[in-house]
C-alpha cells in the first residue's frame, strides 16, 4: 500500500489500526505548521521543539485510546492541541505580566510605589501575583488573548490567525480582559463581565 497517496483521515485509521509508519508520515506532513504555531507563541527554539515532541505524544495517546473525533481535519486539530499545550507553557511561568491599559498606562502607575522602600517593594510583588491570580480567574476566551499579548508578545494579526478568529474579536477580548482585570484591582468582590466578544 502506498500511503504517500492516502488522505490524513485514512491515515489516522491505519495508525489507529496499528501501521506505526502512518503515524510518521502525518508527523511528517504537519511537523512544520505545527512547529510554527507553537513557536509563534513561545518564541523560543528550544521551547518549541520539546512542545512538537508533548503534542505528538498527546495526540498518540488520544488516538490509541480511542478519543480521536473524526469531525474536521487533522491538521486544525493537531493544531490545537499545539496550541493549547503554548498557551499551558507560558501560564506556568513566573514571569511578571507588564498590563497596559487602554489609555497607555501601566497597571500599577495609580498604585504610586516608592521604589526604596522595602515595605513597597512586597506590596508590587504581591500586586503582581494577585494579577497573575485575577489573570487565571478571567473567562477563557479573555484569558488565551491576554496571555498571548502581553506574555508571548503576539500580534493581534497572530493571535486572530492562531485562534481562528477575526482581529476585531480579539481586540474585543482584549479589551474585556482589561477592563475586568482593572474592575476586580479595586473591587475584588465583582464578577468578571464574561462577554466572549465573537462577531
């Protein structure tokens, strides 16, 4: 059988049903789309190729257990999973986030701190952790664009070709992520506005 030929549906079945080289060929097929998806958000080599290898092995492990949705394409799906596996990457980091808000101004400008004063230096760090927090409790769809942004340093053409949604979507997304984020700073008691901004 000559599998250059076959579809990447055909493929999966023939994976599935246990021809390993089906599995390299679609590696093969998708390696460099994928490669870039990720890299695109991590913007490190290194970082990528150890997330090419995870979202490989993911994908292996959700078609040997029989999980694989046959709906859509393989390659939108591989994606995606790079994607989300990215997106996971850069939610556990440590890094501090610097947040703009919409009139150009750093986050922590009104918090006015005294640079010298230890008292206040804790005070930004604990600020900038219970950001970090206030970020992970945003609405999914705000979250994914926020990260991306400020974290992975996306453009919003990328982040809109990433996702799979139109540019005003994600500037949409972005702008709701802001305005939660500025709302829970000074109300902690609030709930997020979760308007997923999809036109």
């Amino acid at each position: 059988m000559n599998t250059i030929q076959l579809s990447d549906s055909e493929l999966v079945s023939l994976y599935i049903a246990g021809n390993e080289n089906a599995f390299e060929l679609l590696v093969k097929r998708h390696k460099n789309k994928v490669f870039t998806t990720i890299l695109l958000i991590v913007k490190d080599t290194y970082t990528a190729e150890d997330l090419l290898q995870d979202t490989f092995i993911k994908a292996i492990h959700t078609m040997k257990s029989g999980r694989y949705n046959e709906e859509g394409k393989f390659s939108s799906w591989i994606c995606r999973i790079a994607h989300n596996l990215a997106i996971d990457f850069f939610r556990k980091e440590k890094r501090n986030p610097t947040i703009e808000m919409e009139d150009g101004s750093n986050v922590f400008n009104t918090l006015a701190f005294a640079e010298e004063s230890i008292e206040s230096l804790q005070i930004k760090e604990d600020t900038h952790k219970r950001l970090r927090e206030l970020i992970q409790q945003l609405p999914e769809a705000q979250k994914e664009v926020l990260i991306m942004r400020h974290y992975a340093d996306m453009s919003f053409q990328e982040i809109a070709e990433t996702t799979g949604v139109s540019i005003n979507t994600a500037l949409g997304r972005m702008r709701y992520a802001l305005i939660n984020l500025r709302k829970k700073m000074t109300n902690p008691s609030i709930d997020y506005d979760k308007n997923l901004y999809s036109q």
